[in-house]
C-alpha cells in the first residue's frame, strides 16, 4: 500500500522525505494553511527532493481545468506531477487528453460507488475515496472503499483506489485491511502510525541490558 503524505508543509515534507513515502498530494484547502506563494512552495519542495507531488484542479468546466493543468505542469515539468482532478462530469472530458502524458491521473471526492462504477471505466490512475468526509457525512466511509476495491478487483480494472480524508489510525488500519491500494495521510498521523508503547519499551529494556553487559 503506497503512502503519499497530505500536506504543504515543507518542514513536515523535510522530516517525511526519509521515511518511505511515494510522494506528496496536496488540495488548495492544504496549500492555503501555509500562507506561502505556490511558486516558493515548489522551489522548497525542490531543494528538499525529487518527489512526486500533487496538486488539485478546483475548475470543474473543462476549459478552466486545462488551464490549471497547464500551469501545474509548467510549474511542475520536472517532476513526477500527480495531477488530481476534482469529480465532476467535466472530468471525464480532460481525462482522455491527459492519459498520454506523463502526469499521473487522481480524480478525488469520491463518495459512493456510483460515482466510482463511472470512473473506473474512465481508466483513471487513481481514485481517491474521501473516508472521513464520507463518515462525517452519516456514511461508512470505510465500507465504502472496501466495496469500491471489491468491484474494482472483481472488473479487473487497474485503477488504484486511494483513501483520502483519513483522520486516525482507526480510519488508517481499516482501509488497509479493506484492500486499499494507496493512502494519503497527514503527518501527525504518518508519526502516530510509528509509535507503539510496546516497541518503544523493549528498546528501552533492550538498551538497558545491552549496556549491563560485560563487554570482555
Ligand atoms: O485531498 C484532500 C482530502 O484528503 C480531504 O481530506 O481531511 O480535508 O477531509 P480532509
């Protein structure tokens, strides 16, 4: 299962680049919160590595949307751009154009299994499930992944199914278990998903009677 880091954060980038991350996704709500101009943003994330990164179309009419890809990609033309496409019946008209790229294509904001019966045929590189919008929302967020992933499987289709809008470690442990082929989560909970109370007290006991031991 890919883990992409949701965030804009170059300090959280930096401490991430070392762990085993495929990339960074970001969405314009992420990108706000930094209060940093997109091209510093890029230039940062240039000097830390050479990462794929993610950045989120907010047109929905077809005409606007090419025109953010556009600039995504001049922007990002030396890296792997991981281009999301927000759903929207104006989707599947860029799609097409875009497949012989070298972008990789995310349509994110899924949240039902209609929504992603249609997008599979679409042959999307990535669809992103929002988990814990969905679960706001009255819904089982998980659940519904777990049946996306079932019918993607069952069509064989090749599409990787991303879950997004992941809260906790619960949401975190639960779409791996149901299968899901990628998740992007923020970093406090890229560090929770490290820590353990049993791993960290037998490193300590481990230490402990390491330095106990007569060395000869
Ligand atoms: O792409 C962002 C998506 O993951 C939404 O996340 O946490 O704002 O619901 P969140």
């Amino acid at each position: 299962m890919e883990i992409f880091l949701a965030s804009a954060n170059l300090d959280e980038i930096k401490k991430a680049y070392s762990l085993p991350i495929a990339g960074v996704l970001t969405n314009s709500s992420i990108i706000k919160k930094e209060e940093m101009k997109l091209t510093e943003l890029v230039k940062g994330i240039d000097e830390i590595g050479n990462l794929p990164f993610g950045l989120q179309i907010v047109a929905t009419e077809e005409h606007q949307m090419m025109e953010e890809t556009r600039l995504f990609h001049s922007m990002l033309h030396h890296r792997v751009l991981h281009l999301k496409i927000p759903y929207c019946p104006d989707a599947f008209k860029i799609i097409p154009n875009l497949q012989h790229t070298n972008m990789v294509l995310n349509l994110t904001g899924v949240s039902s299994l209609a929504q992603a019966c249609i997008a599979l045929e679409s042959g999307i590189d990535y669809l992103s499930i929002y988990i814990g919008r969905v679960t706001n929302a009255g819904g089982d967020g998980v659940r519904l992944l777990k049946n996306i992933k079932q019918f993607a499987d069952y069509n064989r289709k090749p599409t990787r199914i991303l879950a997004a809008s992941i809260r906790n470690i619960d949401h975190l442990e639960e779409v791996a278990l149901a299968g899901a082929d990628a998740v992007a989560i923020p970093y406090p909970l890229l560090l929770e998903s490290m820590e353990s109370e049993v791993t960290q007290q037998s490193i300590t006991g481990f230490k402990k009677d390491w330095q106990a031991i007569d060395m000869g």
